[in-house]
C-alpha cells in the first residue's frame, strides 16, 4: 500500500486548509482515532510529558492519514435547527475536505449525519441521512468519485455533545467526515 | 444470558358444585366515555397443597392483585378488610362476608395452588364470583412442568378475570421488548432486551449486538425488527445500519435489508406478521416502502421529497399512518397500503396521503396505529416539551395522555388499552419506561435495570 510521507504534500494541504467559520461552534477532534502504524517518525523527545495528540506539527499525523485529514481539513460542518441546508462557509471548509482527498486519491469516506436531541429517533435518523448527504453531494459536485464517499446517518443517537441546551444541540447538528480509507498501509 | 423458556400452559375448566344461578345481567366493569368505573375486586391469598406450594400461593396472588390493580379497571380491596377468611375453593364463599359495607367487593377470586409431589408440576385452580349475584362466574385451571413458571400463571389468570369482567382481551401474559442503554457507556451503544410487561424477568436478548435501535415486536408470533449499527464489513472504519428480523424463540436472525447506496430503518410488522413497512433514505430522501418477507418483493409508497419515515399500518392492514414534514415540519399523514389515492376525512379531496394533524407550532412523530383501531398514538414536541397522546385515524379527538421532559416512542398493549413509552424525567435524567391508560389516567414506571428507550409490546403468548 502507499505510504507517502512527502513534506511538500503536507505543505500543500497546510495551505489549503481553512479554519471553522465564526459562525459555527469550533470543531471537536474526534474520538483518538485508531493508532496509525509507525507510519509517523517518531521524534526522539522524551523529557517533557506528552501534549495533546492533534497539535499539527510537521512531526504531527502521518501524511494521508485520517489524523491528518482532521488536522488540515475541517472535519465537521454544522446545520441549523432542522435545516440540513450548506451555506457559504460550509463550502470553504468542504473545499479544504475536497483537496485533501484529491490530494491522496485512495482514500475513501464516510460522511456521517448527526441531529440533536429534539425530535423523534426516525426523524432525525432521515434528517441525519439529509446532512450526509448534503455533504456527500458536495463532495461529489467538486469531483470525488461517488465511489470513495459514503454516508451513514446516526440521528439523535451519537451526540459529541452531551449537554441539552441551545449550545450542545448546535454542535450536534453536524455532518462529520469520516476518513475510512487512508492513504498510508 | 439466563434464558426463560417459554412454556406451553396446559387449559382445564373447572367444574364446580355450582351455587345456584340466579338470572340477572351479568357483572361488568361500567364504562363512562371511555373511562372505566373501577370495579371492587377481592383476592384472598391462594389456597396450596403440596411442597413449596405456599410460598407460590402468596407470591401468585400478589402479582395477580399487581396486575389487576396496575389496571384503570379495577380497584383491589385491601387484605386487611376481610372478614372470611381460608377459602377452600371447593366451597362456595359466604357471599353475606363479601358484600357487607367495609369491604363492598363486587367481585372476588378464590384460587388453589397444588405442587405435585411427584412430577413437580404446577396447578392454579381458580373461581371469579359475582359478589352481588352470588354466583360464580368463571373457573379455570391451569398447569406448568415447573414451579418457576409461576408468573405466567399469574398473569393467566389475571388476563381471564379482566377479560371476563371488562369483556376486553387482557394483556398481563405478554412482554415488552426494549433497549437497554447503561448509563456512562457512549450513547450509541444499547442492547436489546426483553421483560414480561410488569417488569419481572428482564434479560438480554443477543449477545453480540451492542447498538440497537427501535425494536418491534410482530402482532403475532415472537419475532422483533430492529435496527442495528455494525461495522462495515469492508471498511471496518465505517459504521452500517442494518435490519434484522430476530425469532426469539429459535434465536435465529436473518438481515433484511442492506444496501450499499440506501439505509434502511423504522421497519414496523403488518397486522398479519407478513410484511413490513419501513423507511429508506436514497441521496438523503426518505420515503417509505413495504417488503413482503414471504415474497420477499418491496413497493415503494411514497414519492416526496420530503422526510417520510415512522410508517404504521391499521389493524386492518389496508392503510398506513406516518410521519412526514411534506408540509411544514412533521405532522401526521395516512395512505392506503396499494398505493392508491384515498379520500382525505377533513379536505373530502382525493390525495395520495392525507394529513390527520393539524396543530399551528406542534411537530408530530411516532405514529403508532392501536390494535383496536380507534386510535392512533403519537409524539409530539411543542413548547419545547415531548409528549404522548392520541388522535383518532379522523384527525379528530386529539388528546395528550403524558407530558414529561421528553416522552416519546409509544407502544400499545396487545387490547389497545394501555401505551409503554418512553421518558427522560428532565434535562440530562437516563431514559425510563412508563405506561399509561389510553385515558390518560394512570401513569405508572415499568422499572427497567439500567435505563431503557424504544418499548415495544409483544402480543399475547400463547
């Protein structure tokens, strides 16, 4: 498999990458995502005690990875109450999503649709399955091949916010791009 | 996994040295609108003969009293106004003891438990007397191989003398099936679960499932569809939601629907068991379809672009009540099952799908058709509140029976008299399971061991 650790791609995808608009909450990083295997030189520090794992450095995530793609793409873009339309900047931060993944052509998605707590556990698995797929149509339209994306609606039921007011229920309307395919073996 | 087995119940009549018949109408519990008038019931603890059998007898007669008194039905009379008191069920009981004013029973049980000695095996024999009339109403017996199934016996029993004194079928002798969620662990994860419908005898279901959603249970057999979050099988990363038709009594369980460009769910059975309705969504539209699992062929029914999901047939199987926000927001729609317009009970126009509801600012869901007919139960979320409540299939009579945090996912009893559903008690509380008459009277916990969402309530066994 490919295993491309190259300065300038990451260069490259830097540059490219837009952060949250101010309109929407800040994006969290997703649950530590699956150890990537040795596929990142390990700097030889050892006194200070270990930072948080998502600080970009260029010693950060391996190059093509999913930790790579969170870093340098904006991850998650965020609805309205139960709209599942995009707006400007949901399509400046997409555009970072979409050179990336034109920028490692193996790599393969699931876009994932999240509702908050209000309404019912149907309803939100449907609105859920509209936000993935707002975002998935996106991706398509800018030239992904529909068959590296696909979707995966979890409703109400796999919120990254806990709380219940007005702020958890905005970070829970969101559509999360999930790198399932990456680009190092 | 403790797995009860369901048992077969062996039916006898009884026969007895009958107190003399006197013509009169029979005892009925009164019915006022729909409300019923609680009708005074005494059950003396049980009569036993043989090993261990008094234990039996005290534990039977309380869940029997639990059951009927769990009912808007009946009202028990408290032990402690007895007057006769070791009933032997061979005797008629002194009627005068039954009547007098301090214990006023209208009606009362006199029952037996006999463990036999030899083959361990369990009796329940049991008289219902017309207190007033002075004659018996009813007597039947009832026998399990073993000593531990004594609770279906109880609820046998309770479902006959509802059933005689209401002339309603009961619902005691069934289960209730839900998704256990254990507090702290990550939301998605939830397990199938089973218990009878008081909540005695709460097990898992499957052991390698861990993220279940919407349970329910076949009209008929012992059979649930649910929906399940699974590792993709390619790409172990991605998450799949697939539908399972799970047989609990064999523990087999087929996928029905997976598909690599669609997600499949709220799957719900036809009134016959035989076909199922449910909800895909392809490019982000839902709509709705049925799939005949004999046939195993699919029509589509809808054709909006609107979300259409929740879909629930009447008893009769020839319409479908669901959710759609075709509209503004989610209301509640009905169409015929072939597909074909129908006439819609407030317009008088002809549509593929006629709206039942109407209210300015309240978002409806959850439609779930009663097996009576009559109503339809629903949630709905206005002011920032969930609640239960129930609609007639004319849109008419719409009535909200709960009004929690967050009450939803509603469930009928077997005789469409009671809802299970689902309530978060107030911001950041674990979800429980309730119930309630279809009145809106008598809201009661179903305690649950951990928490619980998605009841769904399984027919009568048999």
């Amino acid at each position: 498999m490919m295993r491309s650790i190259s300065l300038s791609a990451l260069t490259a995808a830097v540059v490219l990458s837009v952060s949250a608009c101010a309109s929407n909450p800040p994006p969290e990083p997703e649950p530590a995502p699956p150890a990537v295997e040795k596929a990142v030189v390990t700097p030889p520090r050892v006194s200070p005690p270990p930072s948080p794992p998502v600080a970009p450095t260029p010693s950060g995530p391996a190059a093509g990875s999913r930790a790579d793609f969170s870093a340098k793409a904006t991850d998650r873009v965020y609805f309205d109450y139960d709209q599942y339309n995009l707006d400007d900047a949901d399509r400046r931060a997409l555009a970072a999503q979409v050179a990336w993944l034109k920028q490692y052509p193996t790599t393969r998605v699931e876009v994932q649709g999240h509702a908050d707590e209000r309404g019912t556990k149907d309803y939100n698995i449907a609105l859920g399955g509209r936000r993935a797929d707002a975002v998935a149509a996106y991706l398509k339209s800018q030239g992904i091949a529909d068959t590296r994306i696909q979707t995966i609606s979890f409703g109400k039921d796999k919120p990254l916010d806990t709380g219940h007011d007005e702020a958890a229920w905005a970070r829970n309307r969101n559509a999360f791009t999930n790198v399932i395919v990456e680009a190092i073996s | 996994m403790r797995t009860l087995k369901l048992i077969t119940i062996a039916i006898a009549a009884l026969v007895l040295p009958a107190a003399p018949a006197v013509a009169q109408p029979p005892l009925k519990v009164q019915v006022v609108g729909e409300e019923y008038v609680p009708m005074r019931v005494a059950i003396p603890d049980f009569d036993a003969e043989g090993p261990g059998a008094e234990q039996v007898a005290r534990d039977l007669a309380d869940v029997l009293r639990a059951d009927l008194a769990s009912s808007t039905a009946f009202a028990l009379v408290d032990k402690a106004a007895f007057i006769e008191r070791d009933l032997d069920i061979a005797l008629p009981p002194t009627f005068g003891d039954w009547s007098v004013a301090g214990v006023a029973a209208q009606a009362l049980v006199v029952g037996k438990i006999v463990v036999n000695p030899g083959s361990n095996s369990l009796t329940v024999q049991f008289r219902l007397y017309d207190v007033y009339g002075q004659s018996q109403l009813f007597a039947r017996e009832y026998s399990v191989p073993t000593p531990l199934n004594w609770r279906r016996l109880a609820h046998k029993v309770a479902d006959d003398v509802y059933s005689r004194l209401t002339g309603d079928e009961g619902y005691f002798d069934s289960r209730i099936a839900f998704v256990s969620k254990t507090p702290g662990e990550e939301s998605l994860r939830g397990r199938l679960a089973i218990m009878d419908q008081d909540g005695a005898n709460a097990e898992f279901l499957l052991s390698g499932f861990s993220a279940v959603i919407n349970p329910r249970f076949s009209p008929t057999e012992q059979m649930i569809l649910y929906g399940a979050y699974v590792p993709d099988p390619k790409y172990p990363q991605a998450t799949l939601l697939r539908t399972y038709l799970y047989d609990i009594s064999t523990g087999r369980q087929e996928i029905l629907a997976e598909n690599p460009n669609s997600m499949e769910y709220s799957a719900r059975f036809s009134p016959d068991g035989k076909s199922i309705a449910f909800s895909r969504s392809v490019n982000g539209n839902a709509d709705i379809y049925v799939f005949d699992l004999a046939r195993g062929t699919e029509r589509r029914l809808t054709r909006d672009s609107g979300v259409d999901t929740s879909p629930s047939f009447s008893p009769d199987g020839k319409r479908i009540v669901f959710e759609s926000d075709r509209g503004l927001g989610p209301q509640l729609y009905m169409m015929n099952e072939n597909g074909e317009a129908m006439e819609c009970p407030t317009s008088r126009t002809r549509e593929a799908a006629c709206r039942i509801s109407f209210e300015t600012g309240a978002r409806f869901g959850d439609p779930v058709w009663s097996p009576r007919g009559d109503w339809i139960a629903f949630s709905v979320q206005r002011r920032g509140q969930f609640a239960i409540g129930v609609i007639q299939p004319d849109g008419k009579g719409l009535r909200v029976l709960s009004d929690g945090y967050q009450d939803e996912a509603p469930s009928w009893s077997p005789n469409g008299r009671v809802i299970v559903f689902q309530r978060t008690q107030a911001k950041g509380a674990g979800p429980k399971l309730f119930s309630v008459d279809l009145t809106g009277r008598n809201t009661r916990r179903i305690a649950t061991p951990r928490d619980a969402t998605n009841p769904t309530w399984g027919p009568l066994l048999k």
